[in-house]
C-alpha cells in the first residue's frame, strides 16, 4: 500500500468564520481580485468574467453561492481559479489560508440533518489542527439549485 495515496492536500480558505477546502489538484492558480466585465444578462451565479492572459473566465462570488451575507465593496480576497470539466472558473473568497494534508480516512461524510443554502455543495468534512473544513465539490458549482436538489 502506498503512502502517497491516503492523504489529499487541500487549499483552504474562509468566507467569514467559516472554513472550506477544496482539492489543490483542482486548483490552476490564486490571484488578487481582478476588474470585472459585466454579464450581457443580469446572473444568480456570476458577478461577471476575467480575462486572464487571453482567457475569459467566469466569476462567482462563493458568498453569494453559499447563500452569505455579501460585503458590500470587499475587494481585498482572492480569486481561486478552478478547473472543472471542461472550463475554468474564478471563485471570490476572502482569503485563501493554507494547504493542508488530510488522510482520506478522515475525512467523513456531509451532515445529512443540515439543510440549506450551501450544503448541496459539500463534499465532506474534516478535522484539521481542530479546525473544521468543509470540503466543496466544486462541479456542482455552476448547476442550478433545482437540478441539484433533483437528486
């Protein structure tokens, strides 16, 4: 059995008191908030799109995403940009803090009794330095709350 494949290394970052994770395999690069270009049509999901060395990507504030309370001119986060299928997305948060290290036996499932805005999109949860990391499934991102609660 090899070591290398029981652990996962996860960027996190934090939306408020709150702590998320995702995949850094999932990760292309993290940047200090660019100028947005409106959307042509008014988007629940997007605040508009980057151009970044050529490449237009989409951008979604993981704040409004989560159903949080938006800070009206926060523009000191970062930007992470994603790779999902088959395109890149730019997601807002406010601030990008470490890589972690988490064995995937560790990880444990979604809380099934916790309902609402937000919990559609996690993954799992983990225990790190006794913090809690909600860990995202960010391909889910992009769908609609109706398909995702089609389930």
């Amino acid at each position: 059995m090899e070591e290398a494949n029981t652990n996962i290394q996860l960027a996190c970052f934090s939306l408020g008191d709150k702590l998320f994770a995702v995949d850094i395999m999932r990760i292309r690069e993290i940047l200090v908030p660019q100028n947005l270009a409106p959307l042509p049509c008014a988007s629940d999901l997007l605040e508009g799109v980057i151009n970044l060395r050529g490449v237009v990507i989409p951008v979604m504030n993981m704040r409004t995403r989560l159903g949080m309370v938006v800070v009206a001119g926060a523009s000191s986060g970062k930007l992470l940009i994603v790779s999902l299928v088959c395109q890149l997305l730019a997601l807002m948060v406010d601030d990008v803090m470490e890589v972690i290290s988490v064995p995937i036996a560790d990880i444990k499932p979604p809380i099934q009794a916790v309902s609402g805005i937000g919990m559609e999109f996690v993954l799992g949860v983990c225990l790190f330095n006794n913090r809690v990391f909600m860990i995202l499934n960010i391909d889910t991102l992009l769908c609609t709350h109706s398909s995702v609660h089609a389930a």
